[in-house]
C-alpha cells in the first residue's frame, strides 16, 4: 500500500494541490488527507462529477494549472459530457488529472451494482482517448506513474490514475464535522415504514438507506415486496419513484432520500413538482454526509432543502428533527393522501451500525418481486 500523505505530497511536487470530486470508498483514506490538509478552496465535495469537471475546467482557465477530479467509477457516466465537449483537445484542450475508485474490478468480488461499471471503466478511458494507469501499490512506482500523469497535464491532456481496492493506507479523517441531532437514521427509517399504509410503496437510494430498509423488514419478519431498492444509480431514486407514482394513481409512492442524493441530481425535484403527482412523499433523511463512502461532509445540513422543494411546487413541506416530531408529523401525513407531491426532510445524525448487513437478495429478484406487487 501507499500511504495518503505520499501520494498528496508526490501531486504536491508537480504543482497538483487543487481537489474536487464526490467520494468513494476506494478513496476514503485520500480524501480524508485531502479534507485534512487542504484549505476549502483547494478541495471542493461537488454535487456530482462532472460539475467537479467544471470546477476543474475553471480552475485551470483562471491560475493555468491542472486540478484532480476524485470518484467512483460509477461517475464516469458523469463526466463523459464535459469531457466530450468542454476539456477534449478538439474544443477547450484543458487538463485534469481524474482519480477513479475502480470498483467491480473483473475478478474482485463487489457487490452487483458495480460488476457491469467495472467491466467498462478502462474501457470508457479508450473510448474517450484518455490515458490512465492503475495506480501502483508501491510507492516508487506510483511516484513514476504520477510524473508520467504530470508530464500529460502540462501537454493539456486528461490523464487518469485509476485506483484499486487496498491502494492506499488507512487515514482517519481529523476534522470531523458533526450536528447535534439525537435522531438516527435507522430508527426515522423504521418511523416512517411502520406509518405506511398497506398499499404504500417504497423507493429507497442508493447506500446505507436502502441497507437499514432492507434489514428492518428482515427483523419484522417482513418480505420485501414492497421496497425498490435502488442499489446503484445515485441521485435518480426521486425520478424512478415519479415514474412509477404517475403510472399506479392508485398507490401511495415514498421515495426515501439522501440528502447527498438529493444535492447531486436537484433539478428533478423540480421535475416532481411540476408533475404535480398527488400520491407522492419525498423524504430526504438528512445527516450532512456521504455515510457510505467514510462521511465526507456534504453540504445538506447548511442549505435549506425544504425552501428549496416549497420554491419549486411541493404542495406541502416539514422538516423534523427528533423522533417525537416525526412521529406526529406522520400521523398529520396519514391524512393528506391526495395532497402530494410532498416533502419531508427528517434531519438525523451522522452513522450507522457497524454490524449493518446488506441485502440478501439480488436486484432482477426485488424489482420482479416489487412489479408483482404493483399488479395487484
């Protein structure tokens, strides 16, 4: 392994100090030595990957030098438009050193969203015309690999270090952000999935929301039938639940949100409500963090998502903060069926359980499972 310190400090060298991305868990250690050692202009959590292209972009059209864009491959699919037609040598020619999490590596157990966005992620690079090595565990070889990225840069080329699980030694993040909410996420979870009417419908996001669902209903004694897990595709769990309200009028739809999904896609809240579907609950579980991928600071907790949601045309929008609250806000809610799109931000505190499993059935057997119980 290399260590985070070696592998800033070698950017350092070569004149790389600038950093924005969304983090990953391949890249935790980094990014927390990244949050740790630069200032808050020189790393910058975006609302997605290609605006950290953006960033990138402007950053080196305003001082002439090249920034890092950090992610999970599964960003890649991001990034494609503003690599395409803003940074490629055939329109602006400007550099960026891109910093991949190759998860799904072919060969590496992952879990099933990642497989097919492993298969493609060096493939991707090709198709783009875009270099890369993957990132050497030894830390003379990645000190090469890096000045042959920095010799790319100066030429304005994109240039990618694609990174495989255990590359880097383990760094704690230092300047850790926390609130003061008592409210776990897990337990507002099961708050709002015991107030669900029989016929209510679920569609959960993407990380540990969809996990704590899942094992909720496994500690009921509870199937599954009536959750979509949306185990990949981060940020788009509110448009697949506006499909599916427009479509069974019939059906109470939730989608239970993250306030970094939220953030990385919010133009479809606007989507949702131009819509005006009657049927749909929007509730953004809120802790200010990326918690699945080591609780890198998002930026939820200082903006105002509900203001937001009353600015675009939710009919009705509530935030809460401790269980009490939210527990009288439901039964409120119980009422107002026909009153949607409605918003609901449960502000909770940061973490989760250590033990938290995954679910155990496979994604094609909860949507067959969940199409079976919209037909009835």
């Amino acid at each position: 392994m290399i260590s985070p310190e070696f592998f800033v400090e070698t950017l350092g060298k070569h004149g790389i100090d600038f950093f924005a991305g969304v983090p990953d868990s391949l890249l935790k250690n980094i990014c927390a030595y990244i949050a740790d050692h630069s200032d808050s202009s020189h790393n910058i959590i975006t609302a997605n990957e290609g605006a950290a292209i953006g960033l990138a972009a402007g950053y080196h059209l305003a001082t002439g030098k090249a920034g890092v864009v950090y992610m999970q491959n599964s960003g890649e699919g991001n990034i494609i438009n503003p690599l395409a037609s803003l940074t490629d040598k055939e329109v602006y020619n400007i550099p960026v050193l891109l910093v991949i999490g190759w998860r799904g590596r072919p060969g590496v157990h992952d879990e099933p969203q990642h497989v097919k966005q492993g298969k493609v992620t060096t493939g991707l690079l090709d198709v783009m015309g875009i270099s890369y090595e993957v990132l050497s565990k030894e830390e003379d070889q990645a000190a090469s690999q890096i000045a042959k990225a920095a010799d790319a840069l100066k030429r304005n080329e994109v240039y990618a270090l694609v990174i495989e699980k255990d590359t880097f030694s383990e760094y704690k993040l230092q300047n850790i952000e926390t609130n003061d909410l008592t409210m776990t996420r897990e337990e507002a979870i099961q708050a709002v999935a015991k107030a669900l009417a029989p016929t209510d419908v679920i569609v959960s996001t993407t990380g540990m929301i969809s996990r704590e669902l899942f094992e909720a209903r496994a500690a009921w004694g509870q199937g599954h039938e009536k959750d979509f897990l949306t185990v990949g595709s981060m940020g788009h769990a509110s448009q697949i639940a506006l499909g599916i309200a427009l479509n069974k009028k019939d059906r109470r739809v939730w989608c239970f949100d993250g306030d970094g999904a939220t953030i990385m896609h919010m133009g479809s809240m606007a989507i949702v409500a131009s819509k005006r579907p009657a049927n749909y609950v929007h509730v953004v579980f809120n802790n200010g963090a990326h918690d699945s991928v080591g609780g890198q600071p998002t930026v939820g907790l200082k903006i105002n998502l509900p203001a937001v949601a009353q600015a675009v045309g939710y009919s009705s929008v509530y935030s809460v903060s401790t269980v009490e609250e939210l527990k009288s806000r439901l039964t409120v809610l119980s009422s107002q069926s026909n009153d949607g799109p409605i918003f609901l931000e449960v502000k909770v505190k940061k973490g989760n359980r250590k033990d938290l499993g995954r679910p155990t059935t496979t994604p094609i057997e909860n949507k067959q499972a969940f199409m079976n119980n919209l037909k009835n």
